[in-house]
C-alpha cells in the first residue's frame, strides 16, 4: 500500500467522515425497520384465515426486501472501512492496490475503498 497517502484536504476529508456517519446511520435504520416489518408481516401470516394468494404477495415481497436488507448491509460493511480508513489516515488509497480512488469517485461514493477499475473487476468475478 502506498505510503504518500491520498492527497485530500483536511476539509474534504472531515466532509466525508461527516456524510458516511450520516449514511451509516440511515443504512442502519433501515435494515432495523425491515426487520420489524418482517416481523409484522410473519406475525400476520401466522393469525387467522389464510389466503394463499397474500401468503405468496408477502412472501415475495419478504424476499425482495431481505435482498435490498442484504445489499444496504454490504454497503455498510464498506461504510464503516471507510470511516476505518479516515481513522489510520488511508482515505482515498484502494486497499486491493493502495492506488488512489479520484476525489471526484469519493465524492459519488464516499464508501469506495477501489478504484473504479478494481470495483468493476470484483463485481464481475462476483466478491462484492
């Protein structure tokens, strides 16, 4: 990993570390009111007259909703590496080649810890 580090002021650095603690909190709220309406909904499910139909609306609707829960997790896996990465000071360093990530992609995604390149690589092998 490169030593020089990523070149980002002080400022912009700080902006960062404020929106991705913003965005964590939002990507966790989230996840914790999924998780709630899933729970509504089972509890529904499990009271009453059933009609089979609903049990099929609802159980897709669970499934599309655990895979956006899933995904906002994945996101707040990064989130918080980057909020890590502001701590020891390599914000703006890839951690596959400690390259640097251009401020104009930290300012598009502020949880980035590849560059785009190196992102679009693992996507297609399918890491996350």
């Amino acid at each position: 990993m490169s030593s020089k580090g990523a070149n980002l002021d002080a400022a912009f650095i700080e902006r960062q570390r404020q929106h991705l603690t913003r965005l964590r909190k939002s990507l966790l709220t989230t996840a914790r009111n999924e998780e709630t309406d899933e729970t509504a909904i089972n509890s529904e499910s499990t009271a009453g007259a059933r009609e089979y139909e609903d049990d099929a609306q609802k159980l897709t609707m669970l499934e599309l909703e655990g895979t956006l829960v899933a995904r906002d997790v994945e996101r707040a896996a990064r989130v918080n590496r980057a909020l890590q990465k502001i701590e020891e000071g390599t914000y703006g360093l890839s951690d596959l080649s400690g390259h640097r990530i251009p401020q104009e992609r930290l300012e598009a995604v502020p949880e980035s810890i590849y560059t785009a390149a190196e992102q679009e690589a693992r996507e297609r092998s399918g890491q996350p």
